[in-house]
C-alpha cells in the first residue's frame, strides 16, 4: 500500500513514464490482497484525475500527457481486475452492499444520519481513545495507534489542513477519509482489520505534528539562549518508543488461540522430523485447531520433511469416529504419531470416550508428549499390527430390487475382506402417512442454499439456510388424499435479530424462530393444522430482513403428517423397526428374510462381529455398514 502511493508522488514529482507504470503494478499487487485495499486505488485515481484536471486548467501539462500518465495506472488494474478479482469482489459487494441497501431502504434520514454518527463516534473513540470492537488484529484496551503520538497526530492534522495548497498536502485528508468514510462508517466495520489502512495518513500527521513541535521547541530554546531543542525532542521519541515497547510487552493480550497455535506448530514440526505420518482427529463443526488450522499443519509438516507444499500425504485430518479405521489402514507403515487437541471445549467427554477405545484396542501406543493443548500418542509398528481390537473397512450392502411382498427378501454385503464369525441384521420401515423433506435438498433456490458445516445434529446431509435479501424458495408436495394434516418445522437460531422467517402453505402464511425462541439449539415448532386438499401443494420458506446484521436460520426437515398425534425427533422418528435378526453365528455374508414385509419404503443394515475382536469408533462390538434403501411393491 505504501510502496504503490509512494512511487506515484514519485511519478507527479519527477513525471517518469516508468514510474506511472511501476504506481500501476504496485496497486494491481494490493488488489490481490484483499477487499480492505481497494479505497487505496479510489483515493489514488481521485487524487489523480483532480491533479490532472488542475494541471490542465492551469496549462502546466496537456491533455496528451495525463491521458498517457492515467492509462499507464489505470491498465494493470483494469487487467487484475477483470481477470482475477472481479468476481470475488462482487461477492463481497454483495455482502457488503446488501447491508447498506437494506438500511437505506428501511430507515428514515434521520435514523440513517443517527446511525452514521453513531460510527463515526465509533472511529473517533478507536482512534483517540480505545478499540471498540476487538480482534485479531490488535487486542489492547488503548487506542488503534500509540497513545503519546496522538497530540502530535492532532497538530499534524491542523498544520496539514492549514497548509492545504502545499504540493499534495490535499491527498492525505483524501486518503485518511476515504478509508474510515467505507469500511467503518458506512458499513458499520471499526475493526482494528479494516481501520489498519488509516494508520498510514495517521503516521504521515504524527511525523509532521512532531516537525512542528520540533520546529517550536527550537524557537522557544533559541529565545531562552538555551541548545535544549535536540536533547528534548529525543527524550519525547524516546517516550514514544518506551510505551512502545511497554504495549508490545505487557499491555497486549495474548489469546489462546494464539498461544495454541503456536503450540500445534512446534509439536507438528518435532514429531514430522521422526514420524513417517501424523494423524490430527477432530469432531467435525465444532471449529477444532487441527481443524481450521490446515495451512499450519501444511507448513510444519513440509518443513520439517523439506517437501515444502508436497507434505500432505505425511499427515491427515480426520474426524474422531475415523481414528480407529485409520489406525488400522496404515498398520504396515513404520509407525505414526496421533495429536489429540486435549483442551477443545466442545464435545469433551465424546473426545475422551474416543481416547479410552483407542488406548483399549491398541494398549502399546505411548504417551510421548504432553504439553499445554495437545498430548501425542506414538504408535510404533508393533503397536500397530498387534492391537487387541481393530476396526477395518466397514461391510458395504447391496440393494435388494425388484421385491413384492409376498416374496423372500435376499440380503447380501461384501465383508471387504474382513473375517467375520457373526452377524446381526436390522430392517425398519418408513411410516406411512409422513411427508418427509430434508430441506436441504428441496429449497436450495432463490438465494437459499445447502450446508453441512458449523454445526452437528442435522439429519440427511445438512440443513438450508439463506443469502442476504434472498427471495422466496418454494417446493411442490403431493398430498396423497384430502384431510387435516399437521405441519412441523425442524430450525437452529443462532440469535435475536430484526429478522424474520417465514413457511406457507395452502395460502397460509407463519413465523417460526420468532423473537424469543430457543437460541443456539435444535428446535421443532409445530407451525399448525391445516385442511389439506389431494395432488400437488406448494410449500415455501421466506424472509424478511431489516437493520440488524444477518445471521441465517438454519432450517432442517420440514414435516408434513395426517398422524396429528406425531411428534419428530431427527430422522428416527420417520422410521419404525420392522425386523432385527439377533446375531447369527456364520461366516456367510448373506441372509434371506422368509417372514413376509408390508409394502412400503425400508431400510436396512448389517452389523458384522468377530468374537471381541470387531469395534466401532464408540467402543460397542461390531462393525456396522451404512443403510441402504429398498421400497416392497
């Protein structure tokens, strides 16, 4: 950002095509950075375009020349641009934009000039007094800035606004302005990670506000016959430089997170230098450090086998329930250390309960490091080929087709080469009379879209949720006769806003989520009953969005039932068991159901066993294959 503005004045001073250019390049650099640069580029070419219109005017320079200057700047970061970062920057315009749009169109002036102000306040206090909204950039309770520079910031802004004719004097208020005018004022965003690019002006007035007083303190001292100017003024530099160092070493918070990652890295990087592989479990959506810090485990691990970026198949993140199965998949490699994230606050006893099965089934592997976070675990080669318990590949179902009630059903599984002595087949049926619809898969339109992440506990693949000033998402549903039905909404609200969600169906119109529901949890709302008529109905969710910053509902399944005695609970409660055979002793992989079925939709599995030997990822006997689905004409 410095560079890209100091080889411009450096173009205006010395008029070097070449420096035109270079400005160009440099801030086509900044825009691959990212959004928070763009205001440089708009302060640049404003401040260009009215020196030009000045020169031209006052017939220092012709319209030739300026066009020449302008287009050597303006063409990389056209080219940039159009062929990289446009589409990135009208998503985040969306995001942003849409925020802006919405207040415009939903306040009065006078709760907009309210609003602003209040943001503008906001970047006075970050500037003069404390930082309001903390985050990763700085975490202090002082200003954004160096609390002894700030007179001297003060008086640089008064000599620079006094001198304003001077040689680009004009350009710093610009350049200052146009920063907290987008980012914290307009949009609302007085992060120390947005207002970082207002330090430079803010510097530029702290150096001239200590010029001034520079300058001052040798008129005052010549007037008194006293050589004290320099010995003073270096004492007040020195003051600024101590708090400096004062903030940096004990007013600065450390978080955890920090500290944490820091801790990851150095144990990754000892253990790559002396392990063939490095497995990191995690508990998906709970925002784990071995998670969400891929790129740290990237680096170390590459480092430490001097691969650089072509380490990844010398680790891997997994998740939790996986642990057991990878163990036992790479039981022919010369061992590997586990990382276990011992402090995560989520889901502590699942976490510990995965350890404990770990340690049961494999009970040579060493606790070869403890530190703070993290405990690793070495499994040597032994450890790995002679666990008590293990859990391979788990069976994988074939599909019965073509089936009629009346019939024997056939079921088959491929063991994947596992030996099994046992095993125990389950079978459920679909109750009738429940429309069923993951949302998910029938509202993703109109704005709205799938998602399997932030969260656990969703049933089918994941939930829906909404874009900023999305529209109405609608799905067609087939009642199957006429009658009273019961409709039932499955939905996670994260917090109290001014927004508000909305299902219809035949006609009717209701909220759920409402202001004052449950927060931060699953949560079923029976919306209503409704007299239903036979064939295709249309069902849609909607949403209104107001001043507040948005934070989508999570929307999961969406029942629809003649049974008005229903109640769900996750996808159990759509399935009733039809069969379980108990467990069977045979080595066979394939069982046949004589006991005839009523027709309709089922799904079965099959759980394979080995005397003790066979675990799951819980610790329960056996291993179990996925559900496969079957309907019985």
């Amino acid at each position: 950002m410095i560079a890209s503005l100091a080889v411009l004045f450096l173009a205006l001073r010395d008029r070097k095509l070449w420096q035109f250019q270079f400005a160009g390049f440099l801030l086509c650099l900044g825009m691959l950075t990212y959004e928070t640069f763009y205001p440089n580029i708009v302060a640049a070419f404003l401040y260009l375009i009215g020196y030009a219109i000045f020169e031209i005017r006052n017939k220092r320079a012709s319209i030739i020349s300026w066009i020449t200057n302008l287009a050597l700047v303006v063409w990389p970061v056209i080219v940039i641009y159009f062929g990289s970062t446009r589409e990135y920057m009208a998503e985040r315009q969306g995001h942003h934009m849409g925020w802006l749009a919405a207040s415009f169109n939903t306040q009065d002036l006078l709760n907009l000039i309210t609003l602003f102000w209040g943001n503008f306040v906001n970047v006075l206090e970050v500037t003069f007094s404390r930082v309001v909204w903390v985050d990763s950039l700085i975490n202090w309770s002082g200003p954004l800035v160096n609390p002894l520079l700030l007179p001297f910031i003060v008086i640089g802004m008064i000599y620079n606004l006094w001198n304003i004719r001077r040689a680009h004097f004009a350009f710093i208020p610009l350049w200052y302005a146009i920063h907290i005018l987008t980012g914290p004022i307009l949009l609302g965003s007085p992060w120390p990670r947005v207002m970082y690019l207002a330090i430079p002006p803010l510097m530029i007035w702290g150096a001239l506000g200590l010029w001034v007083t520079l300058a001052s303190l040798r008129a005052f001292f010549e007037n008194q016959k006293i050589s004290a100017a320099a010995p003073v003024f270096g004492l007040l530099i020195a003051s600024i430089l101590v708090k400096d160092y004062v903030i940096f070493r004990t007013e600065l918070t450390d978080p955890e997170e920090r500290q944490k990652r820091r801790e990851l890295a150095d144990l990754t990087l000892d253990s790559a230098k002396g392990t063939p592989l490095l497995l990191f479990p995690y508990m998906p959506n709970q925002e784990d450090s071995v998670f969400v810090e891929s790129h740290v485990l990237l680096y170390a691990v590459g480092g430490a086998k001097q691969l650089g970026l072509d380490a990844a198949e010398h680790y891997q993140q997994l998740e939790m329930n996986s642990l057991l199965s990878a163990l036992w998949l790479n039981k022919d490699i010369g061992g590997l250390d586990v990382v276990y994230d011992k402090t995560a606050p989520n889901l502590a006893e699942e976490r510990e309960q995965a350890i404990r099965v770990i340690l049961r089934c494999y009970p040579q592997a060493e606790l070869s490091r403890q530190a703070v976070y993290f405990d690793i675990y070495h499994f040597s080669p032994q450890a790995l080929q002679s666990p008590a318990c293990y859990s391979p590949p788990a069976p994988v179902t074939t599909t019965p087709k073509d089936l009629v009630s009346s019939t024997p059903i056939n079921f088959s599984w491929n063991p994947n080469d596992t030996v099994s002595t046992s095993f125990a087949l389950t079978l459920d049926r679909k109750r009738d009379n429940i429309i069923w619809i993951e949302a998910e898969d029938a509202f993703s339109r109109s704005g709205w879209y799938p998602n399997g992440g932030y969260i656990n506990g969703f049933s089918g693949s994941g939930f829906v949720l909404d874009n900023w000033d999305s529209g109405e998402t609608t799905y067609s549903i087939n009642v199957p006769k006429s009658g009273q039905y019961q409709l039932w909404v499955r939905y996670y609200k994260r917090r109290n806003n001014d927004q508000h969600n909305f299902i219809s169906i035949n006609g009717q119109t209701n909220e759920f989520a409402e202001t004052g529901s449950p927060i931060e949890e699953w949560t079923w709302k029976s919306i209503g009953t409704y007299e239903l008529v036979s064939g295709e109905l249309a069902l849609s969710l909607s949403r209104t969005y107001g001043a507040d910053e948005q934070y989508s509902v999570f929307i999961d399944p969406v029942v629809v039932t003649s049974d008005l005695s229903f109640t769900p609970d996750l996808e159990d409660s759509l399935w009733e068991p039809a069969y379980y055979s108990g467990e069977i002793g045979t080595q066979d992989s394939q069982f046949r159901l004589d006991e005839s079925m009523p027709p309709g939709e089922y799904l079965w599995k099959v759980r394979i066993f080995d005397g003790d030997s066979l675990i799951d990822s819980s610790g329960s006997r056996g291993i179990e294959s996925d559900k496969a689905q079957f309907t019985l004409q």
